[in-house]
C-alpha cells in the first residue's frame, strides 16, 4: 500500500507548528532559569497576602 504524497498546505502547518512549539519551549526554558536563579540567590519569597510583616515595616530612629 502506497501512502499519498503529503499536501503543500500540510508542510507550511508544520512549519508554522514547530516555530510556535520552539517558542514555548524557549519561554519555558526562560521561566525556569529565572525561578532557578532566584531559588539560588536565597531572595525572600514572600507573597502579598495583606498580611504586614514586621521586616517590612521600616524602624524607627531611636529603636533597638
């Protein structure tokens, strides 16, 4: 059984598919080296959750 010559309109589809699947793998490369980064760097990961923190809150002059 011979298989049918694949359509023009199916090659450009394939292009198209595999630009867009190399972007968001770029973009997923991106988003994990930044978390990887800040994981690394021991920043504070602190949500805003209308909470007030005493480290945040600035001191004043005159206190321990």
């Amino acid at each position: 059984m011979a298989f049918r010559p694949e359509h023009e309109l199916h090659k450009r589809r394939f292009g198209r598919n595999l630009g867009l699947g190399l972007t968001l793998a770029a973009f997923v490369a991106l988003v994990f080296a930044l978390t990887v980064v800040k994981v690394q760097r021991g920043d504070p990961m602190e949500a805003y959750d209308h909470v007030v923190r005493p480290g945040s809150v600035p001191k004043e002059e005159g206190s321990p």
